[in-house]
C-alpha cells in the first residue's frame, strides 16, 4: 500500500535532480559503517524517489536506511548537482511519521518532549535540574537537553565562566529547542509551538544576547526558528561569545586536536570560533585531523542515530576517532559529539572534553 507523500512532493524536482554519480560514497559516514549503497546518500535519494511514486512499501529496511542518516550534510558538501540531500531526507521521514511509520525509541522520545519538555523523560526542567532561578539579564544562557541531563558538567562550567568573567547573566526557563522533532520527522506544528513558548520565555527574561553551548540548540535558533518565529535578540554558541573575551587561560602541555559538530560546522559555518578560542590556551600543541573544517567528518551522534541505531552509530565514531590517533585530547563544541565520540572511544585513555568544560578548568 503506497503512502501519501504531500512533504516529498515538495522536493520532486530535487529528488530528480540526482545522477546516481556516487560521489556522496566517499564522504558519507553510514555508507562507510554498514557498506550498503542503500545507505548512502545516492541510495536515500532513490528510495525516497520510490516512496514518492508508490513504486516501493515503507518497509523495515526502507525505514532503516532513512533513519541510518545522520543529517551531517558532507553530502551536500561533496554532491556536484547540489542536491540537498539532508532536506530530503528528513521530508521522506515527515512523510513516514505522518503515514505512521516511527520508530519506537524516536515515539517515546517525541512523547517525553511533550509531555516533559525534554527527549529524556526526565521529569524536571532544566532550571529544576541546574537547581538555579531565571531571572532578568541582557545575557540568557541556553543549557539544551543534552547537556543538562546527559553531560550536566558542561553547563555548569559554561556558567562558572560567565561568572568567573563577572558578566551578569542568567538562565532561560526554556524547554527542548525542538531540533530532535525535526530530525525524527514529527509534525512542524509541535515544533513551531516549542519554539512560540521559547522564543517568549526568553523575551519575557530580557534577554539580547543568547549564548548556547549545544551546536544542535544554536542550529535551530539561529536558522530554523527565524524561519517561523521573529527571533529578536543576538543567538550566539558559546565558542563564538568565547572568542571575543579576554580569556586568561592557564598553560596546558598536551596534544590536542578539535572535532567540528556537523550542525555548528557544515550546517551553520562556525569554524574559526572555537579555533580562536583554543589558541588563547598557552603551550597547547594544536593539530587539525586529515578532515577538518568544510570536510570534517561526522561523529554518528546525530539525525537520531545513536538513539535508534548506536551499533552503526559507534562505528561512526570509531571511524572518526582514527583520524585523532595522534592527540592526547579531543576538543569539541557538541554534547552529542562529547558522548558519542566517547562512546566510540571504547578502553582508549584519549580524553574527550567540551570547549566549555577545558576553558572553565583553565580559566
């Protein structure tokens, strides 16, 4: 039974535009861990052409290869017919949830969001968690999901720094920025109220600047909400407010390379930043991997992978961590990266550590 497709329908013309050239294989991080062409980024193309046709059933493996996708956007990167491969995607996966196709582990992460305001399940907010109380700032302080209940101690030292530069700021009483419901495919009309109920948190807190240190959350606020709310104050990632402080940083005598999260790097172009930041650390022996910036390759931690798919999600990671065999440290500006690359990372001793977590330890 063929399914309706009124979000495909949208990118026919795209989904046409591609020549089947391969090219995407050689960058493209699910294709390299489980070695099916349906995999690759080609691949998705063609069988989100076949959903869109009614020419194939939204089976198991169907659904597999659609969620398999990461979202990194290297193929976008590498295609020579620029095809936007990720909105295809994750159009084909709108279509599939709303014809009732969703993933148990994706349905009960949807359900915790709306019932809690977080994918966790965790039944506090994050101002609850943070045990802290909103007040109003010029600078507002967004902690993300993530952070707050899976690596609580990157937000804590994001505010340790904003207290040990003695600036005022607070924390927004917000809920999930909504960036798990657009990977997974779930309807916009949730996602637009999450971002309604944000976007008024913050402003009712008077807040003008917005520091995030979750690449996804700064994804969202910086191009998905002024898609359809009016954003009226300054969103920043915390490496980019980093980069213009005048940080005094401790010496650090170790080798250290950077990872670039797919959302901060390729999908908002925030590269120099977090770079900036890591100079200002003295004695610090600095060296980029084979891939970095534009071509840096993906930790698998997002697009709902780990949640759904962590075997071939830890690949990712393992396949990536081989290109920072060289460092004692990994440095990073994702919390998603921060788990999933140590996820990856198995016995090794190599550190993995936040750009906030290293900058308040040395500050």
């Amino acid at each position: 039974m063929s399914m309706t497709t009124k979000n495909l329908d949208k990118v026919r013309q795209a989904v046409n535009v591609c020549t089947m050239c391969g090219f995407c294989k050689s960058v493209c991080p699910s294709y390299k861990a489980i070695m099916w062409d349906s995999s690759a980024a080609r691949g998705r193309v063609i069988l989100s052409y076949g959903l869109l046709n009614g020419d194939i059933p939204a089976d198991e493996s169907v659904i597999e290869n659609i969620y398999t996708c990461t979202t990194c956007m290297d193929c976008v990167r590498r295609c020579e017919s620029k095809v936007d491969v990720v909105e295809i995607v994750e159009l084909c996966r709108a279509d599939l949830v709303a014809n009732g196709h969703i993933l148990k582990k994706h349905r009960s992460t949807i359900d915790s969001i709306l019932n809690n305001g977080n994918p966790f399940n965790e039944k506090e907010s994050m101002v609850q968690r943070l045990n802290v109380r909103p007040k109003n700032a010029k600078i507002g302080y967004f902690p993300g999901c993530a952070a707050t209940f899976r690596t609580p101690e990157t937000t804590k030292a994001a505010l340790s720094i904003l207290k040990k530069l003695n600036l005022d700021h607070t924390v927004v009483d917000c809920k999930c920025c909504g960036s798990v419901m657009q990977r997974i495919g779930w309807n916009n009309d949730d996602v637009v109220k999450m971002m309604e109920h944000n976007v008024n948190a913050i402003k009712g807190q008077g807040v003008e600047t917005l520091v995030l240190s979750c690449a996804g959350c700064y994804r969202m606020f910086k191009e998905e909400y002024p898609k359809y709310v009016d954003v009226p104050f300054k969103v920043l990632h915390l490496s980019e407010f980093l980069a213009t402080q005048d940080l005094k940083l401790r010496p650090m005598k170790m080798k250290a390379t950077y990872h670039d999260p797919c959302h901060l790097g390729r999908h908002a172009k925030v590269y120099d930043a977090p770079r900036e930041v890591i100079r200002k650390i003295p004695e610090l022996e600095f060296k980029e991997m084979a891939n970095s910036k534009a071509t840096g390759r993906c930790c698998g931690g997002g697009g709902g992978v780990r949640s759904a798919y962590p075997d071939e999600s830890k690949a990712m990671a393992e396949a990536r961590l081989k290109e920072a065999e060289f460092a004692d440290l990994i440095i990073t500006a994702c919390p998603f990266c921060v788990n999933n690359l140590r996820f990856g990372m198995g016995e090794k001793k190599t550190r993995v550590v936040d750009l906030a977590d290293l900058v308040d330890e040395l500050l």
